[in-house]
C-alpha cells in the first residue's frame, strides 16, 4: 500500500513537492488555507526563473545599502525600525551569515541551474501554458562602480555553473532594443527565463489532481501531532455562510511548505524555521494597445540601480517588481511603494500606457542564510521544504526533488 503524505501550501514549493512525490508513487493531499492553489506570495511575483539572480544577500554592501536607505520610504530595501524581536534577531543571524556569503551564492546558482531543467520538463510533459519566454535575463548597470561589483558577483556565478557574460551599451540595445537610456553595461544569462509563476503552479496542481492527489482549499490548520503511528492534522473548514467545521486528517507523513507560515507550524512541531516574512510587491502593466505593446521590452531585466526586475507575460501584460521591505506579517500595498514601480516604467519606456496598472503585494519567506530549508524534522514522519525567500519560483522544482529523496531515503516511519 502506497505512503500518504500531507503537504501543508499549495504554493509554488506545495505543488512541485505534491508533483514530485507522486511521480515516487506516493498517495498525496495539499491543504491550504485559500480555496485554490497559489494565492498567495506564488500569485504575483517578478516572473523571472533566474540563476543569474543567485546571489544571496549576505554581504556587507547590502547592510551599508540598507542603512542609507533607511529614513526613504521609496528605497529598494526598507525596514520598520519598530522594536521586534524577531525582527531584530533574524537580522542578527543574517549579519553571522555574511561569512557563508560565498559558499551559499555558489550552491544556489547550483540548485537554480538543475530546478530550471526540472521545471521545463514537467512543463513539457504536462503541457502547461504559462507564458514561458526564454529570451534570457539582461541585467543594466548605469555606472563603472556598480559594474565592478557585479562583475564580482559574476565570477561566483559562473563558478556555480551558469553561463552569465558582459555585454557592452551597444550589445544591450541589440538584445533589447527597447532599452533606449545610456547604461555603462551589464551581464547577459542567456539561458534563463521567465512565466507567469500563477498560471504554472495551478496548471501544475490540475496535473497533481489528473494524476491522484486531493487538494483542500479553505482548510484552516490548527494544529499538527507527529506520533511514531503517524500524524494527524486537526483543520477547520470554512463554509458558505462563514460557520467552520472541524476536520482531522491522517497521513504517514507531513510536508511543510506554507511559506511565511512555516515558522508556526515548525514550532508545533518542535522545529525551529526561522523565516521572516520579507514583503515585496509588484505591479501588472495592461499593454492593452499597440503602441504600448510594441515599446515594452520581450527580454527580462533587472536594473541593478533600482533592484527592479521586469518580465513579458504574453503580448499584453508587463510585470515589474521588486523593494524589500521588512515590516512583519504586513500585506497592506502601500501607493509609495508601488509608485517607483510604476515611475520607472514612465521614465524607462514612456510609450507604455501605465493607466492599467494592478497592484500586487506577497510576503518572501527567508531565512537568515537565504537558503531554503529542505529537511526531515526532529519528529518521525516530517519534513521541510520552505524559506526560498525572493527565489521559490526559480529554486522550487529542485527542492521539490530533494525533499522527495529524503522521504524515499529516511521513511516516514520509525
């Protein structure tokens, strides 16, 4: 008889490990606590599959970055001084890491290089539409400073395996001819990618329920009991008119992948994944004319200066994301976040009606060290796959398989 495993998320990392445990011939079931897969930070994000944004935030230049900015309210990086502990000694633990700064970006290029191929090939043989582009991602530096510093950050890269070159101011207009501004140079990643993460993962939960597993929407979990007979999962139901009923469902294992949650639900558990919820935010362009359609960019980008990164999701929409902001479990959208958004698609293709413009805000999951957790628990039967922070679409179809080989390799039994 086949091993039942819940998996707690159904976002990006939910549906790849749900994914990745049936092709092992496991029994599966996805709770989440929205109705439908992927409604959360796998709703909306920068679209970009990139190995060529690797690099782990752990070094000195981003602290001496984040302190300058920290009185701007429209800074790339900004942080609510508001006394947290949390807050605080999750930032004292990401200071520690800065000596693992090396090790950590080349391990990531590592795990975003073999995710990508995963992530094709399931794509391919599950036929799912979700507006892939593989144009590759040019990254733009407007001076010989920061040019310098990524060029840094590239030779890492390309120890890690990625095939990532500088490219001159003419190259760059070559590649993207949208691009009209003078920039200094930049670095071109011609392998990676781009998608709507959205239309992946719920194309990829409807091939999870074509090949067997169950999915629950709506469900509430409220507490999770990991004995050496199993685990049981108490969770509430919520119905049309708001009453909840009360469920319990049990399963030989458990996998936690419930993004900015997973820290509470490892507490439960007596695990300690210390993820803090980093927020970013996005805005969708309607090109809902021709004129627009033709000036916004088809290559993905990543202007290093305004840490914003850009993605084509088919003919008419233009996704542009980024800022950090660290502000706790805080989904308000903040027009003074989104405005540098939207003024930088006005500065940088003027051409492009920003009259359609959606607002979006998700929460990162991150660790201090930046690496995602991919771990049994202490308790028989559980395991991690959570804390990919700015990169779970681009890092989850490699995780995904990693946490499937441990089940394969340690059980879920005692």
């Amino acid at each position: 008889m086949s091993r039942h495993i819940a998996i707690i998320g159904a976002g990006i990392t939910g549906v790849t490990t749900a994914y990745a445990l049936l092709e092992r011939g496991y029994n599966v079931t996805v709770l989440d606590r929205h109705r439908y897969a992927a409604m959360e930070t796998s709703f909306a994000n920068g679209g970009q599959l990139s190995a060529s944004n690797a690099e782990v935030w752990n070094n000195w230049t981003t602290v001496l970055k984040g302190l300058r900015w920290l009185f701007r309210p429209d800074a790339p990086l900004l942080l609510n001084p508001k006394l947290s502990w949390h807050k605080y000694s999750w930032l004292a633990e990401f200071l520690g890491n800065i000596r693992h700064y090396r090790a950590n970006t080349v391990e990531t290029v590592r795990l975003a290089i073999d995710a990508r191929k995963y992530l094709l090939d399931v794509a391919q043989r599950e036929g799912i539409d979700f507006d892939l582009e593989r144009r590759g991602i040019l990254h733009i530096y407007h001076n010989k400073t920061s040019f310098d510093a990524g060029s840094a950050v590239n030779r890492l890269l390309c120890e890690g395996g990625l095939d990532r070159h500088p490219v001159t101011p003419e190259e760059i207009r070559n590649i993207e001819p949208a691009l009209t501004r003078s920039y200094y140079g930049g670095f071109f990643t011609p392998s990676d990618a781009t998608g709507d993460i959205h239309k992946f993962s719920r194309g990829l939960a409807e091939a999870c329920k074509r090949r067997g597993a169950s999915f629950i929407g709506d469900a509430l979990v409220e507490r999770i009991d990991a004995e050496l007979d199993g685990i049981r999962i108490s969770w509430s139901a919520i119905e049309n008119q708001g009453s909840a009923s009360s469920h319990t469902l049990e399963a030989d294992g458990v996998v936690i992948c419930a993004g900015v949650a997973s820290r509470q639900f490892a507490s439960m558990l007596g695990d300690r994944i210390n993820v803090y919820p980093v927020k970013g935010y996005s805005i969708t362009v309607g090109l809902d004319d021709d004129k627009s359609q033709q000036a916004a960019p088809t290559v993905s980008l990543l202007d290093e200066a305004a840490k914003i990164v850009t993605s084509r999701l088919g003919s008419q929409r233009f996704r542009v994301a980024g800022t950090a902001e660290f502000n706790g479990l805080n989904r308000d959208i903040r027009a003074d976040r989104i405005q540098p958004l939207v003024d930088w698609v006005r500065h940088n293709f003027p051409a492009v009606a920003t009259s359609g413009v959606v607002p979006w805000a998700g929460l990162r999951p991150m660790m201090p060290n930046m690496m995602p957790v991919v771990r049994p628990g202490r308790r028989p039967g559980v395991f991690y796959n959570t804390g990919h922070g700015h990169l779970g679409w681009t890092l989850s179809a490699a995780t995904a398989q990693i946490v499937a080989e441990n089940i394969e390799r340690v059980g879920v039994r005692l």
